[in-house]
C-alpha cells in the first residue's frame, strides 16, 4: 500500500525526473511540506514544514550557489529515483532505498 508519504516523494520524483542524476554534486532542496500541501494533502504541511529532500541534479540551475558539506548528508536515504530524504523519512515511507552517500562538497542551487 502505498503511504501518503510515498505520493510526496514519488511527486517531487516526476517534478525533476529530467534532471535527476543520484550521484551529482550540484542539488536542489524541496520542501517536503509544501510539496503535501500542493499535491493535496495540507494535513502534512505542518508536520513536514521544516524537512527537505535533496534532488540531485545532472547539471547546474542558474541562480545562487553555495558549497555545502557533504557530511550534512549524514543518516539521509536515497530513493531508486535519485532523491534523498533524511532517514527518518525513508523509513515513514515503504518505498525501497539505500543509504546514501553524497560528494565530500556539495553545491546546493537555489532558483
């Protein structure tokens, strides 16, 4: 069965599918509660106000970059899409992951 969490991920999953690519660098960070909120499900807005899923990006967005390190990425999970959450996330949600393993710097892209 397919968790309400498991439709956030899976939405931001279809937002960037042209542009995931799980071993990059360069990342965008949507916020999980925003993202319930848009695909109809405001209850979780609150709850997950202040949590991010990192979206690994085949190539750089064009706005403000700054170097993050990847250690800040300790204990997140990646999903088979690309996208990582934060543990605690991956195991609310019954969709298959592993743990992932960022670069020792990460560039973080806001648009």
């Amino acid at each position: 069965m397919q968790t309400k969490l498991d439709k956030i991920i899976n939405a931001i999953s279809e937002d960037y599918k042209s542009d995931i690519m799980a071993c990059a660098r360069n990342y965008v960070e949507v916020n999980i509660g925003q993202t319930a909120e848009k695909i109809g499900h405001p209850e979780l807005k609150d709850k997950y106000a202040a949590v991010f899923a990192v979206v690994p990006l085949k190539a750089p967005k064009p706005g403000m970059k700054v170097r993050i390190d990847g250690r800040t990425f300790v204990n997140y999970a990646l999903f088979d899409s690309g996208v990582a959450v934060p543990g605690y996330i991956a195991n609310d949600a019954s969709l298959p992951h592993e743990t992932y393993i960022p670069n020792d710097s990460m560039i973080c892209n806001f648009t």
